[in-house]
C-alpha cells in the first residue's frame, strides 16, 4: 500500500516538469481589463517597450556620457533626452527596449544596459524600470526558496524528533510531506496549462505553497502519529496504529475537506497568483487528507515496525507482552486476525 501511494504521488511530482515561474502584466488578472487592451494597442503602434521603457539614473554631469553609450546597445528602441533632479544633482534617462518588457529579450537588452553604464565609473549609474523590477524579484524569490525551504524543513523536523523522541518516523513523515507538495505542484501545473490557460505561476506561489502544504501537513502528521505513540503503548504497534488511524481519521477527513474548501474559494478572485496559490494549497490538502494521512503514512508505520520508533520505545517490553496476550482493541482474540 506504501509503495503503491509513493508511486502514485512521484507519478503526480512529475508534473512539475517544465514549470515556468513569471507572469508577464498581461496574465496578472483573468479577463480583458482596459489597461491590457491599452498596451496591446501601442505594441501595435510603437516599439513593443514604449509603454513601460527602462530608467537609468545616473550622476547630473554623467548624463551626456550614460547617453553615448546606451546609443551603442543592442536591442534599444530610442533613448530620451535625460531629465534632472529637482536638487539637479541626478539626471534619468528613460530607454525605450525594441522587446516588449516582459521578454526575455528584454531582460537580455538589460543586462547589456547594465554591462555599458556600470562602465562609466564617474555615473554611478542605477538601472530600473519594470523590467529591472520584474528580475530582481524573480531573484529575491529565488533566494528564498534556496533560504527559506531547507530551514523550514529542519525547523519541522527538530520539532517532529522533540515531539515523537524518534528519528526514523520523523525522517519518513518529512519525505511524504515533501513528496506530497510536488505531488499538488505537479497537478497544478498541468491544470494552470492545459485547463485554465495560465502560461507559467506567480513567482511567489511555489514558496507561499510551500509553507502552507508543509505546515498544514505536519499539523496531521503530528495528530496522527502522536495518537498512534499515544495507542501503541496500551495495545502494541500494529494495533496502535490501527486504533489511532480510526480514532483521528474522521477528524482529519472534515479538517482537510473543509480547510481546502476555503483555499479553493480564492479562485473566484480575479488575480491569477490568488488563484494559483488557491488550487495549489487546496488539491495539496486534499492529497495530504485523502492518501497521505489515511493510507501512506498509517502504512508505512505498520511496514516498519517498532523501528518506526527508533531510537526511542514507546512500548515497554512489559506492555508489548500484555497486548498481544489481550489480543487487537474491541475483544477479539488474539489469532482472529489470521
């Protein structure tokens, strides 16, 4: 039964393959809103970057320089007269790009924007614009999620070793956690492509749904498998684990249904990262609900054993003998179940 979920949930995590992270201002909201029909129209007139062009600021004196040599960079529509400060002690160059901003060829003409004015050490030059705004934080969140991640997981899995005084259950119960995230990652992906037309995800629903999955998960793992130690004690392991799974299995199905009911409700909103984020934290639930928690996890703990427990004993020697002389919980005799 473990195996089987595993493989279905790594089948699902496949999903994720061809992931795009970056949505352009065109795909920020469903429908056809005016200030997209806007663009759409001076794309049609002018350069694809005349709506929202580059800015470069630089030193008041460097001004004529910074322009001399933004005139010699590939991929620049026009540069316009710079305009100074109020104190004129900065000057801005705003920079028309041939690509739309959004593009990657945008983003290439940038960076060559910054390789020539970094160049004139005298300007002091900065680089904005929305396209400059929409790298960096492409690369904020991505040093989050190389940051942020890995220390959730080890702050989880501390609490999980405190909580069970156990290495191997919490060890197993991070891989499914884990496991089960890019299981909802990769069904949600397909669905943004294929159903909802979305052609990437937000840049901040990986790390958003991350958080959420993860700590919504371990809060069931916690319930399930302390009840599970809490069983195994009086009755022994296979039987403890049974009796927890039918004791916390009713509460954790309505949590789960009625908790990923209310993520699913942030798909009426028209932002399209509010509804990514939605369909990614409540499908994550449901599997964490439906197949983690009530089959992969209860599996592996009877697959296991007592090791599950390692290094710790929640079941005195004393207590293991008592419970299989008592038989299974609800009187049955102790050979019934063969």
């Amino acid at each position: 039964m473990w195996l089987g979920s595993a493989l279905v949930l790594a089948v699902l995590a496949l999903g994720c393959l061809g992931l795009r992270t970056g949505l352009d201002d065109e795909h920020l909201v469903i429908g056809g809103p005016g200030s997209i029909a806007g663009q759409e129209l001076l794309a049609a007139h002018y350069p694809a970057g005349q709506s929202r062009p580059a800015e470069v600021i630089s030193r008041a004196e460097a001004a004529p320089a910074v322009a001399e040599a933004l005139k010699h960079v590939d991929g620049i529509a026009e540069v316009t007269p710079a305009t100074l400060s109020t104190d004129g002690e900065l000057a801005e160059t705003k920079v028309v790009l041939a690509a739309d901003a959004d593009s990657v060829a945008a983003a290439r003409t940038l960076d060559r924007i910054r390789v020539a004015v970094h160049g004139i050490l005298e300007a002091d030059a900065r680089v904005g614009g929305p396209t400059a705004l929409a790298q960096e934080k492409a690369q904020a969140q991505a040093h989050d999620r190389r940051v942020v991640i890995p220390l959730v997981l080890v702050v989880v899995f501390v609490v999980l070793i405190a909580l069970l005084r156990a290495v191997v259950a919490p060890v197993l119960l991070m891989l499914t956690v884990v496991l089960s995230y890019f299981a909802a990652l990769g069904i949600s992906w397909q669905l943004f492509q294929h159903v909802l037309g979305f052609p990437a995800v937000d840049v901040q629903v990986m790390l958003i749904g991350f958080l959420f999955l993860v700590t919504l998960g371990v809060d069931y793992n916690i319930f399930l498998v302390h009840r599970i130690r809490e069983d195994v004690r009086h009755h022994g392991h296979r039987a403890g684990v049974l009796s927890a799974l039918t004791a916390t299995g009713g509460v954790i199905t309505g949590a789960g249904a009625v908790l990923a009911a209310t993520f699913a409700a942030l798909t009426s909103a028209p932002q399209v990262a509010f509804i990514e984020i939605g369909v990614v934290v409540a499908i994550g639930v449901l599997i964490d609900t439906f197949l983690v928690r009530s089959v992969l996890v209860p599996a592996l703990a009877l697959d296991v054993g007592p090791a599950f427990w390692w290094p710790g004993r929640p079941m005195g020697r004393d207590t293991a003998v008592r419970a299989a002389a008592d038989g299974p919980p609800g009187g049955a005799a102790p050979g019934a179940n063969r």
